[in-house]
C-alpha cells in the first residue's frame, strides 16, 4: 500500500472478496455507460466482491486545474473522499466514452485534480519516479461513436495509450482489460444487450 498522501487521504477498510472501485466517468446522466457500469458492478457483486460505484456527474468541484502542479489547489470534499476509496480500492473499472479521440473533460479534470503528486505519484528526477498507487489493476470499458476498428487503425487509439500507459501506467495501476464498444450511433438492441453481457462478465471476472 502506498504511503497516506499529504491530502490527508487514508487507506479504508474493505469487505469481502476484492475491493473493487468503479468510476464512472460521463457527465451525461442517462447513458449506454450508467447501463454498463451498472452491469459491471452486478456481476462483481455476483462473485462477492465488495464494490463501490463514483458516478463524477454527481460530485461537486472544479475540473480545472488552475495552476497546474506548481501551487497547491485545495480539494474539495468529494474529491478528498474519491481518493480515499481510490486507495481503499484493489481494482478499479473505469467506464467512459470517447469524445473527439480522448476521455470527457469532466473525466480528464477528475484525473488532473486527484492523481496528485504525493498521493498517486512522486518524481525523483525527470525520467525517474514512485509510481505510489502500484499494486492495483484496472478494466476499461470505453463507449464510441467511431467504429472500434477504425479507431485503432486510421486514428492510432490515442484516448486508449492515453489512459493505459500516461495516466494509471504512470501511477501503477496496470490495465488488465480494455474492451470497446462501438460504434454505439449504429448499434441495434441485440448489439446492446450483447454489450451488457460482455459487461457483466467482465465484472464476473475481477
């Protein structure tokens, strides 16, 4: 476990099975990803997990890192607590959809805001650091309009290398699955349910 970070942020005790931390991270408040992270959590819960669900939509703070990391930007209640059970957790899924090639805005500023020096990292020079939330894994369920297959090939995945290896990577937290689904504009219901059953047995698998 990483050491308590300067946030004040402390590790919580969890219940059986894994700790397990769901992060829902759309500002809409009805969606194809409320449906899949819904079905995650069912089915983490199904092989006794104890599973938490953060929905970013219902939290109350600024998105936007003001002065970077050069002065401290105090936290708010919300955010303070979203990075206890960041610590309280052994796997996080991170469910989300794809806009304009990268994560929502009100994903990335939750991650700009919370993953601070201290909590979930530290430099020790400019190419070396502490990655201090190491010890965890992470599933990424990702929504998209674009087809997934094209957005591989044609676009080169930037919201995927983004969040795999410059976000959780650098903090310690490796990905263990990263499943797409798109291209949700074109989708029929039999495309929607089958995506809700590959959610729930994701979750089954934690």
């Amino acid at each position: 476990m990483a050491e308590t970070p300067r946030s004040g942020a402390t590790p919580l005790e969890g219940g059986s099975g894994r700790r397990v931390l769901v992060i829902l991270g759309t500002p809409k408040q009805d969606s194809l990803c409320h449906a899949l992270a819904e079905a995650y959590v069912q089915g983490a819960r199904a092989r006794g997990h104890a599973v938490r669900l953060l929905r970013l939509a219902e939290l109350a703070f600024d998105p936007v890192l003001h002065d970077g990391y050069e002065r401290s930007q105090a936290l708010e209640p919300d955010l303070l607590d979203a990075q206890r059970q960041i610590h309280w957790a052994e796997h996080l899924a991170l469910v989300y959809p794809v806009w304009w090639g990268g994560p929502p805005a009100l994903l990335k500023g939750f991650l700009d805001r919370v993953l601070l020096p201290g909590f979930a990292f530290r430099y020790r020079d400019s190419l070396r650091w502490d990655k201090l939330l190491g010890g965890r894994s992470a599933d990424l369920l990702v929504t998209m309009d674009t087809p997934p297959w094209y957005f591989h090939l044609v676009y080169g995945a930037p919201a995927h290398r983004q969040m795999v290896r410059t976000v959780l990577g650098f903090c310690g937290i490796r990905t263990r699955r990263l499943a797409t689904f798109g291209s949700v504009r074109t989708a029929s219901e039999a495309d929607r349910q089958g995506w809700l059953k590959k959610a729930q047995r994701l979750g089954e698998r934690v």
